[in-house]
C-alpha cells in the first residue's frame, strides 16, 4: 500500500517507453508484482507505485513504505555511494530476470521481458529519493522528452569530480626603465653649392667696353676693414727681402708678356659659309606585290578547360535512422514504422515550426505530440501507409489540439528509399511544400 507522496508531474512532459506499442507504464503493477513473487521485494521496493488522477494526464508517485525522505541533491556523499551501490544491485538483478524472459519461447514472456529492461530507466538524478537512506525511483520506464536511452542507467547518479582549470602563472613584466630624454639634435644646414658658370674668352673689343664703363663710374669709397686683432710683431731676418723680391719679378715676367702677346694677336674673322640648296624629296614607287597573300582567319583560342569538379561526400545518416528494407517495401508492409519516433523537422527560411514532434505509431495508426510553446502540448492522431510507388505517407486525421484550447495545423510527411534504404522524408506545409524531416527511432 501506498504511504509517502514522493514526485508527481504530467504524463506529456515526459517520454514514455515501451515495446509494440505498449508502455512500460501500462504494466507498472505486473512488473512490480513479479518481482515480488520472484523473492526480489526490494527490489519491487526501490521502483515507486504510480498512481493516475481523474483526467488521466497527471499522475502521483509514492513509496511503498514510510520514512524520512530526502532528495538526491539534499543527500550526503556516504548517503549516495551506499544507494548507488545499492542500485547497481538492483539494476543486475532486473537485467538478468529480463535476459530470462527474452530467452523463452512464449510471445507474452518475451514482451514482459523486454518491458523489464526498459522499467530501469528514469529521466535524471532529481527523480530519485531516499527513504530512511534506502533508494526509490519515480517515472521509471519515463524519459526526458529530447533524451536518448543510456547505456549506463545510472550515469546521472555517478559522482563526477569537477575537473580543475590548470592555472599558467603569467610570467612577471619587469618594468622597463624609464627612457632618458636626449635633447634632439639638429643636423646643420649643408652648404649652398654654387658653381660658377663656365665663360668663353672675351675679345679685345669687349674688354675695351668694359675699361671704358669703369672710368665713367665713381669710384666706390673703399670699405675699411675690421681692425685685426693685435699680432706681435716678429722681427725677421734681413735677407729675406732680396729673396722675396726676387721670385716676385720671376712671376711678375711671364704674365706680362702673355698678355702683351693677346693684345697685339690680331683677331681672325670666321669665313661666311654660303647655303647650299635643299635637294627637292623624290617619291619613290611602292614595290608590287608579287607573293601570293592569302586572307588571314582569326581562329577562336580552345575554350578553358572545366575546373575540376568536388567530390560530394555523402552526409551519413544520424544513428536509428528511419530504414525502409526493399523486401518490406515489395510486400506492402509497415512493419519498420512500428515504434516511437523522434521527428527532426529542418525548417526553412520563414517557417515558424516545432523543430522536434514525437510520433507513436503501431500497425498504421498512431498518435504525435510536440510543443509549440513552452508549458503547451499539441496532440493529434495520425495513420499511415504505403503507395503503390513505394512512398511512405504519414498523414494525420486532423489539426492538432493544444492544452491552452487552441488548433495546430498538422504536416504530411512522405518518404522514399534512399541510399543503403535510408528514408528520405519531407513535410509538407502550406507554405512550405517541401521541409526535409529525418525519423529517428526512440524505442520499439
């Protein structure tokens, strides 16, 4: 009997598991009774006792026994490694009970035992509690709506250290010294260089014509020069002033008599050259043509050759992949449908749609349900089948209804056989006719 509210929350948050249609949360009660009659009461013990309201949609978790309860996040760590190593007990012995039943030549056995092995898993760490220490799970055989199933059940349970930042000391700036400001020196100004332009010889004519206009100008008054500074006088040897004199008239000599040469040169006149007459310009005749020259032709230069071509890689499937096996196809049958999905939807530029639907389908008939908003969920009833072309068509009965009273409209989703008999599917909306969608397999 029921005796301690542990959890309760709605059914359309969460992902319920299962096997040909049928939940693990139908057989909540038979499960936890044969482990009762197998002698595993606590095992039976650590799985809670749901119960469903009047509407169906919301249902309540409670223990099996009465005790202080506390939270996963509120226990301590010796609290936690006791209740895990207790429930690594208890997942053995579920596992090693659902092996026996999928090993049995009886249908109904083999289904038990294939719900078994989904009733361990839970949707996180926040749904498990301790009861006077010892562990108890609720929405067992319940997923988080976007959650895979784990190979590792208890994952989320398991202590994960938190991995310390290496820390790399940065390496010390000594301070530069500060920089002595040095007066800036200005190069000096280059000299101006000036070259004296290079004259011809004047004649006599042109120097008498220069004597004549220096006579006629006043003499300027002589500028007296700076008064020197005072040298003492040394006295100097007496014969050096017959030697000075001396080389004096040795280079006084020779310039008087050159220029006394150039004054009396006579000046020779240069000859007239008479102009000679220009020859008049003589046509002269183009040669004929004696060669034969054809017409040229512009020939057209080879087109580019085309750049090469990249190799487009094939995208590979994500895993659990819709599959539609060709004999299936042949014969007609749905059988790879049957199971829950998780719809991908990849929406185009403008269209404002649920990105992810789950979809329960079992022998053509089936339901879907996703969240258009947050704390909203749509649901709808959906068929499908297989056209004589080979084309999977999943259409549903009808807009969708949503908790807060208002209409969705629903998309039809057609697949064909793609490469290695990978579905390639397609929803089609009213303003988008073509929106690729990929089905990914949840659970049987």
């Amino acid at each position: 009997m029921a005796k301690t509210l542990l959890r309760s929350g709605f059914l359309d948050d969460f992902l319920a598991l299962g096997e040909n249609g049928q939940p693990v949360f139908d057989s909540a009660r038979q499960i936890r009774e044969t482990l009762r009659l197998r002698r595993l009461q606590v095992v039976a013990d650590s799985l809670a006792i749901p119960q469903l309201n009047d509407d169906g949609d919301r249902v309540d978790w409670y223990a099996s026994f009465s005790g202080k309860v506390t939270t996963w996040s509120g226990a301590s760590d010796s609290q936690r490694k006791q209740a895990l190593k207790t429930l690594e007990k208890y997942v053995d012995n579920i596992t090693t009970l659902s092996q026996r039943c999928l090993q049995s030549g009886n249908a109904s056995i083999q289904l038990f035992g294939a719900l078994l092995a989904k009733a361990v898993h839970f949707p996180g760490a926040n749904h498990l509690f301790l009861v006077d220490d010892k562990p108890v799970i609720t929405f067992w055989g319940f997923l988080q709506l976007n959650q895979d199933m784990q190979d590792d059940v208890l994952q989320c349970l398991r202590h994960q250290e938190p991995v310390v930042p290496v820390v790399i000391p940065e390496p010390e700036h000594e301070e530069p010294e500060p920089l002595v400001s040095q007066p800036a020196i200005s190069s000096p100004d280059e000299p101006l260089l000036y070259s004296k332009p290079k004259q011809a010889a004047p004649n006599v004519e042109t120097l008498n014509a220069v004597y004549a206009e220096d006579s006629d100008t006043p003499e300027e008054a002589p500028v007296a020069p700076a008064a020197p500074a005072p040298v003492i006088a040394k006295k100097r040897p007496v014969w050096l002033l017959p030697a000075a004199a001396a080389v004096a008239v040795a280079i006084a000599a020779p310039a008087v008599w050159w220029g006394m040469s150039q004054h009396s040169a006579p000046v020779q006149a240069s000859a007239v050259q008479p102009v000679q007459p220009v020859a008049p310009k003589v046509a002269i005749a183009p040669l004929p043509m004696t060669l034969p020259v054809a017409s040229a032709t512009v020939v057209a230069p080879p087109p580019p050759p085309p750049p090469p071509q990249q190799e487009i890689k094939p995208v590979a499937p994500p895993k659990n992949a819709l599959e539609m096996p060709v004999t299936d196809v042949r014969m007609g049958t749905t059988r790879f449908l049957n199971g829950n999905w998780r719809v991908v939807v990849k929406p185009l530029n403008g269209l404002d749609v649920p990105e992810v639907m789950h979809y329960q389908i079992q022998k053509n008939k089936g339901t879907v349900r996703f969240n258009p908003e947050k704390n909203v969920t749509c649901r709808a009833e959906i068929f499908s089948g297989l056209l004589k072309t080979g084309q999977l068509m999943i259409k549903p009965r009808g807009s969708a209804r949503c908790s807060n009273g208002s209409r969705y409209p629903m998309p039809e989703i057609a697949c064909e056989q793609g490469e290695n008999n990978f579905a390639v599917c397609s929803a089609n909306y009213s303003e988008h006719p073509a929106t690729p969608v990929t089905l990914i397999k949840v659970s049987k």
